[in-house]
C-alpha cells in the first residue's frame, strides 16, 4: 500500500513538474501561479500544496535539486583525465555521466536555459565550473610561466567553450546522444577548435 502510495506520489510530481515547464516556456516565471500549474497537470491545489509552498517554492526546489545533482558529476570532472582518454579517441566516463544528468533533466534545461528561463541558472552553472577549473589547473600547473595563456583567460575559454555545447545540445533537442556530446567535449578540450575542423593537426 505504502508502495502504491508513493507511485502516485512520484507520478504526480512528474505531472506538475511538467506542467511547470510548459508554462514557463509558453509565458515565461512570472506568471506562474499554483492554479494555472495545478488546472495543467490535471491535479487539485490541495495536491499541489502536499509537495510545495507555492509556485515560486517549486521553482526553487527543482532547480535546486537538478543544480546540485549536476554540480556534484561536473566537480568529479578532471581535465587531466579527460585527456588521457581523449589520446586514444575514448569517452571520458565522467564526463558522460554528466551529460546523461542533463539529457535525464533535458525538459528542465531546455526552458530553463531558453528565452523566457532563467538566465541566473548557466550563470550559476558558470561560476562554478570556472572555480573548480581554476583550482585544477592552479594545483596541475604551479610553473605559470610554461602556460601560453594567462590562467584566467584558460579557465573563461574552457568553461564558455564546454557549457556552450552544452546549451547548443540541448536547444538543438539533444539528438545526440550523451555519450556521443561527451566524446565531443573529450576531442574539443584535447585538440582545440582549430585541431578538431581537421584542417591541420598536431
């Protein structure tokens, strides 16, 4: 029973949360409201209220969840590794472990870095990437004079370059598979944009 229970649970979750992108892509967050989100999902406000606050609290839940679920797999990410396994034209499995969190969450991340999301949300994704880069690449590399880049330009190039393909996958509908935009990210951050057109190599 308790099992059942918690089905619905789930399922009325997913409902709401879907009905929650719809809304945001057609009319953007601030017209969000308990009844609009809870009349889409086909659930009572009664309902609604058994899992969030209000509109603006299951916002923030989600995002929350799905931000820190992300960080946690981009953190564990190491440029080091990653091109170990970009030498022998191989998937970084961390990396590919990110990208199918995003292509798990790809509903969310297609309103959410769209037009009428939130455009906090990449920033946020961002900001912590360039700090967890900055630390890699701070504690990999010590002799600063053997970089042909000042490290804050390597570390804005990097993760503009990385988070860029990320939001051009998803808003192309992520045909691709993560595995496949995971190999992508492993070629780009070994070879280069210049190396990877084919036009010379290394």
């Amino acid at each position: 029973m308790a099992e059942q229970i918690d089905r619905r649970q789930v399922r009325t979750k997913q409902l709401l949360r879907h009905a929650l992108m719809e809304l945001i892509e057609e009319h953007g967050t601030e017209s969000l409201t308990v009844t609009n989100i809870s009349n889409r999902a086909g659930v009572n406000r009664g309902t609604f209220y058994l899992h969030y606050r209000d509109a603006g609290d299951m916002l923030e839940q989600i995002k929350e969840e799905v931000f820190g679920d992300l960080i946690r797999l981009l953190k564990q990410i190491d440029v080091f590794e990653l091109m170990e396994y970009a030498s022998k034209d191989a998937v970084y499995p961390r990396a590919q472990r990110a990208m199918e969190e995003i292509y798990r969450n790809r509903d969310f991340f297609k309103v959410i870095f769209g037009p009428k999301g939130d455009p906090s949300f990449p920033l946020r994704i961002k900001s912590v990437m360039k700090e967890h880069f900055s630390k890699m690449f701070d504690t990999r590399q010590p002799a600063k004079e053997k970089m042909l880049v000042p490290l804050d330009y390597l570390v804005a190039y990097t993760t503009s370059a990385n988070l860029g393909v990320i939001q051009y996958w998803i808003e192309n509908g992520a045909q691709q598979s993560p595995e496949e935009v995971a190999l992508i990210l492993t070629r780009l951050v070994n070879h280069g944009p210049l190396t990877s057109t084919g036009l010379r190599t290394k």
